[in-house]
C-alpha cells in the first residue's frame, strides 16, 4: 500500500555523521482488511446491548440497587480520541448487540494462522518496497501487543510462508513492540547476526478489546505493518531512511493492562471464564497525563543528543493513540501547533492499532520527505514503554 519514491536519485552517505548506526529501513508496507466501522455502526450496536440489559434489570435499576449503563455517543469518540473509524477483521459479530466481539473461527495447525496472515501480507509490501526478495531475509522478528499463540513462534510460521532464511522470534512488549523490534533488528545487523531483517507488525487489536466497555470499546483497529532493516551500504533502491539511533524506555505500570495469559484457567476462584481483566483495559486519563511530558521529554532527549533540536526535526511519526494527546506532545517538541505534516496522524481511519500505530503513519506518510530530512518514529504506551527512531532520509 506504499512505497518508497524509486525515482529519487539516492545520496550517499557521504556526508553521513558520526552518530549513525549504518542500518536503515529500505523499505515498509502495510496492510489491512477491507471491513471499515464508523463510530456510529459501533455505538449502534453497543447501545443496542446497553438498552438489553437496562430492561433486563430494569427493577433493580428503579429500586436504586443498580446504575444503569450509559450510552456512547460518536461525538465523544472523536472529541475524546480523534477516532473516526476503523479496519476490523470481523464486522458481524462485532455490531451484533448479543455478542459485541469478533467472529474468528479457529483455523486448522496446518492452515495459515491470523496473525501469520496479518504479517505476511505486509511483508510482500515492505519488501516490494525495499527491492528484495524473501530468501534474502536472515531474520525475522514479529512484535505485537498480544500474541495468539507462543510456540511455536508465529514469527517462524512467517518465515517458513515467505520463504526466509535465518531465525526468527516473537516478542511482546506492548505499544512499542514494533519500535523494540526495530531497534533489535538495527543491533542484530550490526552484531553480525543478521544481514537482512524483517521486522512484522501483526496487531489484530479486536480479539483483545473489551467491546461492553463503554470507556475503551471505541479505540482500536486491525492492521499488520512490516519494515525490512538492512545496513545502509546494501540498500537497493533510492530514498530509504538511515537509522542514525535508536533508544528505549520502560518504566512499570499498570494503567494500561491484560491479564490474560495461560494461568487464567488456573485460578481456583474464576475456572476458566474471560473476565474483563483478561482483555485490554485502561486507565486512560491516567495515561494521557502521564504519557505527555515522558514521550516529550524522551524524544526530546534522544534528538538532542545528536546535537539536533527537536524542533528541526522534519516529521515525527507518533504512536497513535489519541488525537488530543498526539497535538500536545508534538507541541511541546515543536514549540507550535503541529501542521498534518510534521506529525501525521492515521488514527482517524485506522483507530489505535497498537505498536503499529507510529509505524503505519510512517509507511503512509514518507514519500514527500527530501534527502537529509530528519524523522523520528515513537511508539508509547502500555508497559509503560517507549520507542524512538531518529532516522535520516538518504
Ligand atoms: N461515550 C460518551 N461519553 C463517554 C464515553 C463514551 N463512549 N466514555 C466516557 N464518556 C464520558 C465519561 O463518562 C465522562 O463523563 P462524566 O464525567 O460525566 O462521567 C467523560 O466522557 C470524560 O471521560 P474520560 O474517560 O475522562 O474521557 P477522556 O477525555 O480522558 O478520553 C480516552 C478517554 C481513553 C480517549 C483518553 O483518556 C485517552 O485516549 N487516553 C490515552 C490512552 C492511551 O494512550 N492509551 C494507550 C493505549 S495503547
């Protein structure tokens, strides 16, 4: 769905600085499925479940033995978030008000499995993009907030449907799953244990969303996002991005959580039921307040620390969980109001996608970008965690 601009003429590195890692991502891709819900499909249907169960208890509401539930209005999702709509896996069960989740029936060991789909797709983008073909890719990492499964890794299914060489892993760490992996991805190049590395990004967000939450039912949507990472030296095609550093950061929280994991069924007091504990759940004010001046000051941190100030930075792509929350921290990076361009945001059609958030903004929003424009790619959210890539167009 994107790709770089072939017809640059590439500039080497000539006059590269010292502070660079010698990797750069040549090339990125995205892709997502064609169902589309607006906020007004959504609140339909969560209305629709929230005015069942007013009736149903409706003598104990009247008694006073029991609030009722509130409705969600599409104008609060877009104030509150930005949010117009999203790409989801299913629509059916979703907007059925008798169930509010997903159909995604259980596929076979030996078909593809979803999220193997969601990364592999993107991955036929990204290395279109970048000029190469799967037998080149040594190593694939896969990041995403929640895994479907853990053995055997999803990122080795990937590699076996591509047709890649090497290794390949799994990891989870929230909102900066693609960051981390990137980052690991950049190291494992230049530790000389990978000469060409797929990054995937399969964040198929509506499993893990709790859609009877009235605060959180709005937020996230399907996409699966890949990167290939390669050193700067070998990239094929013009217009690729150098990574001059990366830098991580984390620091424990529990305002964004999932307790779901594999010693659920083990719990003498709950058996084996999914609870609302066991899908993502946020205090998200919390967040906002926290989040702002920790992303803020840690990519004003990472840029400085090449001798840039970050208000020369030409385009932040940030993770995409809220509007509001994007403008202030860009705000406090660029001392203005940021215009589309500095840092673009894809939460109004795609929701919050999780990790892939910062990296679907990238993939949908580089070609414009100059030789010697600087970028920085940032992911933060649940953990709490935070990603930075300063890169640099070629
Ligand atoms: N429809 C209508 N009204 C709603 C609503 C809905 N779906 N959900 C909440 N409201 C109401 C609340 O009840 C409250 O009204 P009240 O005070 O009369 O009860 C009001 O709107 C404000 O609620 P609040 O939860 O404070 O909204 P908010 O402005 O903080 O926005 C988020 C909520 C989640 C969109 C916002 O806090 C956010 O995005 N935070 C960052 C989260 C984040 O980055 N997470 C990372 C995940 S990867």
């Amino acid at each position: 769905m994107s790709s770089f601009d072939f017809g640059r003429t590439r500039c080497l590195s000539i006059f590269m600085s010292a502070a660079t890692t010698g990797t750069a991502i040549s090339g990125a891709g995205i892709w997502h499925p064609e169902n589309v819900i607006t906020n007004e499909e959504l609140c339909a249907a969560f209305n629709g479940w929230v005015q069942t169960e007013n009736a149903r208890n409706a003598a104990a509401i009247a008694g006073g033995a029991q609030e009722p539930l509130r409705e969600s209005t599409p104008d609060f999702i877009v104030k509150a978030s930005g949010i117009q709509r999203r790409y989801v896996h299913d629509k059916v069960g979703l907007l059925d008000p008798t169930r509010l989740m997903p159909l995604v029936p259980d596929r076979a060991d030996d078909e593809m499995s979803v999220q193997c789909e969601y990364a592999v797709r993107a991955a036929r983008v990204a290395l279109a993009a970048a000029g190469r073909v799967a037998e080149e890719i040594d190593l694939v990492i896969l990041g995403a907030s929640n895994l479907q499964r853990l053995y055997p890794a999803i990122a080795i299914e990937v590699q076996h449907h591509l047709g890649a060489r090497g290794w390949a892993f799994d990891m989870a760490v929230g909102c900066s799953s693609a960051t981390f992996a990137i980052q690991l991805a950049s190291e494992s190049i230049r530790a000389g244990s990978a000469t060409c590395a797929l990054v995937v990004v399969p964040e198929m967000t509506t499993g893990h969303m709790n859609w009877h939450d009235r605060d959180s039912h709005f937020i996230f949507g399907d996409v699966g996002a890949a990167v290939v990472v390669e050193p700067l030296d070998r990239v094929k095609r013009a217009g690729a991005f150098e990574i001059l550093s990366t830098r991580g950061m984390s620091k424990y929280s529990s305002n964004i959580r999932n307790n779901g994991g594999f010693l659920n069924r083990c719990d003498p007091e709950r058996g084996a039921a999914a609870d609302g504990d066991r899908l993502f759940y946020q205090q998200g004010r919390k967040v906002f307040k926290d989040v702002v001046p920790l992303a803020a000051k840690f990519m004003t941190d990472h840029v400085e620390a090449h001798g840039l100030a970050p208000s020369k930075i030409d385009r932040y792509w940030l993770h995409q969980a809220n509007k509001n929350m994007n403008d202030l921290i860009a705000k406090r990076l660029l001392g203005h109001e940021p215009t589309g361009l500095e840092a673009p945001l894809v939460l109004d059609e795609f929701g919050n996608t999780a990790s892939a958030g910062s990296i679907v903004a990238f993939t949908r929003h580089h070609d414009d970008l100059p030789s010697g424009a600087h970028g920085v790619i940032c992911s933060f959210g649940a953990g709490y965690s935070l990603g930075s890539i300063l890169v640099r167009r070629t």
